[in-house]
C-alpha cells in the first residue's frame, strides 16, 4: 500500500474537523487538533482492513472512499461511501470488536485521523457531541437498513437504477447537471449493486440503449431521471 503523509494545512484540517461539532469547546478542539494525524492515499489504498483492530476515528478531507465487506465467492459489497467531510471507520471501537468492514479510497483522498481515546475522551466531556455522534451513527443505520431491502428485494434493473441515484445524492454532478462526478470500473458499479459485473454491464447498456442515461467510459450521464426513479421504485 502506498500512503504517505499529506502537506495539507493542519490547521485548516483541525477546523474542518471540530467544524462537525459546534460544541467542542476551544480546550477541546485543541486536543483534538493536537492528535491529528493527516494522511493521502492513493487509488485504491486500504485506509482500515476488516478484521483490523479499530483505534481510529477517520475524516475523508477530500477525495470520495468507500466501504466495502467482503461477500461470498470472493465478491466484495460496497455497503456505503464517504463523503467529504465525514467521520467513518469508528462504529467498532464503540462495539469493542474487530473492524467488520474495509474502507478503500475511490480515487486521491486526503483522510485524517484522531485517535478513538482521545475521541472518547472528549465524547465523555461533551454530551452535545456524543449526541451528534449516536445520530450520524443512527442515519447510517437507517440508510444501511434502506440499501438491505433494496438489494435483496429489487430486480436488477431496480438495484442497477437506485445505484446510480445513490451516487448522484450522495457524491453529485458535474457543471452540466447530469453527469455522476464520479467515475467508477464496471466492477465497483456492480459491487455497489449486488450483481456480477457482466450483468452490470448488460444492464448498464440497456439503460443507454433506452437513452436513460448516457455513458461515455466511466462517465455515467442521467439523461431522464424521472425514469431512473420509476425504474428504481419499481424495483
């Protein structure tokens, strides 16, 4: 794996982080700023492994990453993605169990890290910061609960549809409006939607066969996404 320290401004980065917690006081930030560990990874770097033990709560600064557990017959399942600027990798230290996913970067990210002690600390110190804390825990349940019912319950055309919706929420589109400012292989696609990859791209090209979206290699355009939603909602 090839990470190496990032030049970012460690102090923009501490604001940025105690940025997600109003409440923190100036005593508090600066502890968590004191433990700041800034780090750049590459394509596809291991950010934390499954099974590892969890130390860290990490801060995806830039960059797009994703969330992935290993699945049967060695496919793996994208079972979320990280946006910028949010916390992740923390639920199992909170568990006291082994990391039960891997987070790998999509692209060049620039992720920090403090460690889960001195989070904890802090978290004993500030209610309104725990608070915040147990509900971005509770939203990700919630939408982990909402992605479980759509992969398992939706035909392939429905799981490829709300895939692709999914990104757009959760990363956006590029100055014309339609394109997913993301780029993903046909394999990630097909991870993101619990399907091989060889029917993600049958499904894929019939959507751009029925103009419902565009591609043009990695670049996925919507084109009617009225449609996209019926085909979603229709699982």
């Amino acid at each position: 794996m090839s990470i190496r320290h990032h030049s970012i401004d460690k102090n923009s980065a501490a604001t940025e982080v105690c940025g997600l917690w109003p409440s923190l006081t100036d005593a508090q930030c600066a502890l968590i700023s004191e433990h700041l560990h800034i780090v750049r990874y590459k394509k596809n770097d291991i950010i934390y492994s499954e099974k590892d033990s969890p130390s860290q709560m990490f801060f995806l600064l830039s960059g797009k990453v994703k969330v992935l557990k290993d699945g049967v017959g060695g496919r793996n399942q994208i079972v979320r993605v990280v946006k910028p600027v949010e916390m992740f990798g923390y639920r199992a230290y909170f568990a006291e169990a082994s990391h039960r996913t891997t987070a790998m970067a999509f692209e060049s990210s620039v992720v920090a890290s403090v460690p889960m002690e001195v989070i904890e600390q802090v978290m004993r110190k500030n209610p309104e910061m725990s608070l915040q804390v147990v509900r971005h825990l509770s939203i990700l349940l919630g939408q982990s609960d909402d992605r479980t019912v759509n992969l398992t319950q939706k035909h392939i055309r429905g799981r490829l549809a709300e895939a692709i919706l999914f990104l757009k929420e959760n990363y956006g589109v590029e100055e014309d409006g339609c394109t997913l400012s993301i780029y993903l292989s046909r394999e990630d696609l097909a991870n993101l939607s619990n399907m091989t990859t060889s029917n993600a791209i049958r499904t894929l090209s019939s959507f751009a066969v029925e103009k419902i979206i565009a591609i043009d290699g990695k670049k996925i355009k919507i084109v009617q996404e009225e449609e996209l939603r019926k085909v979603s909602k229709m699982g």
